[in-house]
C-alpha cells in the first residue's frame, strides 16, 4: 500500500480540533481495508493511546499479555496526555509519523473519516468469529451518519444517567423523575432553603450532560440519512425545558464545570446530577444508600435514550501492518481483557455481552442502569463539524441562551451550523 500523503490544519480552541485533507491515495483506495494472511510475526506497530488515570498499568499489563503470545507480532504503546492527544495525533498524521493504530473518541471520528485516513473495518468485523460477542448498539459509534461502513472498534463507553438525592426526595415529598415533566413540576418543589434542583452545567464538559437530556427527551441530532436536524421539532421544546432548569438551579451553574457540579451535589446542595459510573465511587462515600441512580428523565420513558462517550480503537489506512493492529484490536475485546480493562481504575462500561453479564456488573443496580441505558443510547454525531461544536462552540452558545441573549431555536440553530460544517 503506497503512503498516503496528508495535510493538517490544526486549530487549538477548548482543545485541537484539525481539519485533515487527503492528496494523495493508496493502491486500494482510501479507507479500505487489506485483508492479509500473511504472517505478522517479527511486526511491531505502533499503537497510540491517553490514560484516564495516568498511574494505572492495565494497558501495559495487556500489551505485555499480548506480546508473550506467539505467533503475532508485537504492540509498541505510546502514551500522550489526554489534553494535547488530539493535537499530536493530527500533526503525527499529517507529517508522516503516524501510528498504525490509535485509542479514538466516537466524537473524533467525523474528521478523520472526511480525510480519508481511516481503514474501514466491515470486511474484517464480518470475518471475524468475536462479532456476535459486542453489544450490537456499540457498534453504531463507529459508523458516520448516513453511512454503514465502521471505522472504529468499540473497546470502553460511559451512558449517562441520573444520580439523585433521596433524603431531598423525601423532604420534598417526592418520588424520583420518570419524565422530563415531572422533572419540571418537580423543581420547585427541591429548590429553597440553599437547596436546588439541579445543575445545568453550561461551563466546561456541560455538552454531554445537556445531550443526554435532548436525546432523552426525543430530540436528535441528525436523521437515518445523516442530515442534521438538530434545529427541528421536537429539539427546540426539548431544549427549552432544559433551560427553564436554569432557574432552579445554583448561583453559577450556567458557566460551572463539572467539578463545582460534583462538589454541589456531594454537598447536597443540588437534589439531582447527571453523570455516569464514573462518579458512583464519590456519592456512595458520600450518602451511602441515600444516592439513588435513575436513567435521565425521558420524554416517554418506554422510549428511554441518552448520550454514550466511546473509546475505540481505529487503524490507519497508510499502516502497512493492518492485519498485526487487527490481532491487537480483537485482544483488547477477548472477555478476559475487557473484564480485566473494565473494573481496572480507569475502566468504563464493557462493550461485549458476557463481560457485561459478569457478577462485577450485575450485582450492582447503579451499573446494571448504565448497561440498560447503554443499549438505546446515541454518540454526538460522527460528522466533521462534531469535534469544534463539542470542545468550542457549545458552551458559549448555551450560556448566551441562558441570559437571553439567544432564544432556543436560535440556539440550536447555530449548533446544527456548526455540526454541518466540515
């Protein structure tokens, strides 16, 4: 396979966000995928990856597994920290020295698809013995809108769900929110006293807190055919309950990030969050069995949906050891690793049915709600424009609507501009 040649503009807001042209293509096309049975011992490839917690050694630990095997190759990890990941992939890329395969976000996905640098995986996910053993909604975040073909292995998720304050409940005379109408009759009824129903969270990371809630309430981001219609019926109604929330919620909250968010409701100042799995360790220090878990509240709770946060794992097109990254790739995914990367300190909701079926997992109401939530949950769109709307464009757009200075619509129709552009 010949070398692609790329070019990267690489623009540094929130976080990098790059826009990757394509001038040169390989022998097969871009983005496809060369299936091999060619030998891969004596290989290595170079795998790129960030760590959620930068101490914990499980990936070396699978690496180290990986290359004691025989009869592959090896896996060489090169660690970059998660705040310049973004940046140093593209540049890498864009001069040459790229990695064969890298850790990816589902939010990443649009912009590396539109520069044609991505192996598409079908070929080899439909060959492969493993692919009836992945929840079949993981694989979707893989996927550009509209499209059918994956370039993303999924490996790690997070579903967001609500955490709520049972003693304020209970004060308050009240059962946790089922629906986003009963989260809105409920708010006032939580707030007084230095009490608040809830964070909006429009600072720093808000973006999946507040998707979670238009996902839940009906809205999508864009249609079977990839178009978005983010500024369409039901969005516009969806996302002004959300900010009818603002009233009821603590001084600050329209610009908080999620560390005022956590450390109101740890205070219980705030009768509900929005979170994941993630915070289940610190509110049941906290509270004990006075945190209760509940999916986001839904518009019609038989259609419950939230937003999901994938990690996966791609390959590069210009690699000339694809078949090698494949064989790390499907390791990771094998229900030893994944249970071993799931209840490891960075790990997250597994995304292969028998690890989910695990004891680790089952035994535990909060995490059996994450896995429910996961199977109808949606990622941001894998579209071009998703990496800027989601780490720039955001939160300021939200804020200007939480002083008034945007209505909803208008709100949202400047976020879906954003999304469409490439």
């Amino acid at each position: 396979m010949k070398q692609h040649k790329v070019r990267a503009s690489v623009v540094i807001g929130a976080i990098a966000a790059s826009a990757l042209a394509l001038a040169g293509c390989s022998a097969t096309g871009a983005g496809s995928t060369t299936t091999t049975s060619a030998s891969t011992t004596g290989q290595t490839i170079n795998y790129w990856l960030w760590q959620d917690n930068a101490t914990d050694t499980t990936w070396q630990q699978l690496a180290d597994e990986f290359n004691a095997q025989s009869g592959h190759g090896k896996v060489t990890l090169q660690v970059v920290p998660a705040a310049q990941y973004l940046d140093k992939l593209s540049t890498a890329i864009s001069s040459g020295n790229g990695p064969d395969a890298a850790r990816m976000k589902d939010s990443w996905i649009g912009q590396f698809v539109d520069a044609g640098v991505l192996a598409s995986l079908n070929d080899r996910i439909d060959a492969w013995k493993g692919k009836s053993s992945v929840e079949p909604s993981a694989w979707d975040a893989g996927k550009v809108p509209g499209g059918d073909r994956i370039y993303m292995m999924p490996h790690q998720n997070t579903a967001l769900y609500m955490y709520y304050n049972k003693k304020l409940f209970a004060d308050a005379g009240l059962q946790p929110p089922t629906t986003q109408s009963e989260m809105l009759s409920d708010a006032p009824k939580l707030t007084g006293n230095g009490h608040y129903a809830f964070d909006v969270r429009g600072g720093a990371g808000g973006q999946d807190q507040w998707a979670a809630w238009m996902l839940a309430g009906g809205a999508q981001f864009v249609n079977s055919s990839g178009n978005v219609i983010l500024d369409k019926a039901p969005a516009e109604s969806v996302n002004q309950k959300y900010l009818d929330l603002a009233k009821y919620a603590p001084p600050g909250s329209e610009t908080a990030a999620f560390s005022q968010v956590q450390s109101n409701f740890l205070a219980g100042t705030t009768a509900t969050m929005i979170h994941h799995i993630g915070s289940l360790a610190a509110v049941r220090k906290q509270f004990g069995d006075g945190v209760g878990v509940i999916p986001v509240p839904a518009a019609n709770p038989s259609k419950p949906s939230t937003v999901q946060s994938m990690s996966g794992n791609v390959i590069f097109a210009n690699s000339k050891k694809q078949e090698l990254a494949w064989q790390w790739e499907t390791f990771l995914l094998g229900d030893a690793q994944m249970l071993k990367m799931s209840t490891s300190p960075q790990g997250q909701l597994p995304v292969t049915k028998a690890v989910a079926a695990n004891a680790a997992f089952t035994k535990d109401p909060a995490y059996q709600v994450a896995i429910t939530a996961a199977k109808t949950a949606k990622s941001w769109p894998q579209l071009p424009g998703t990496t800027t709307v989601v780490n720039a464009t955001w939160s300021p757009t939200i804020q200007q609507a939480f002083s008034g200075q945007l209505t909803s619509a208008k709100m949202l129709q400047a976020l879906a501009a954003g999304l469409k552009k490439k």
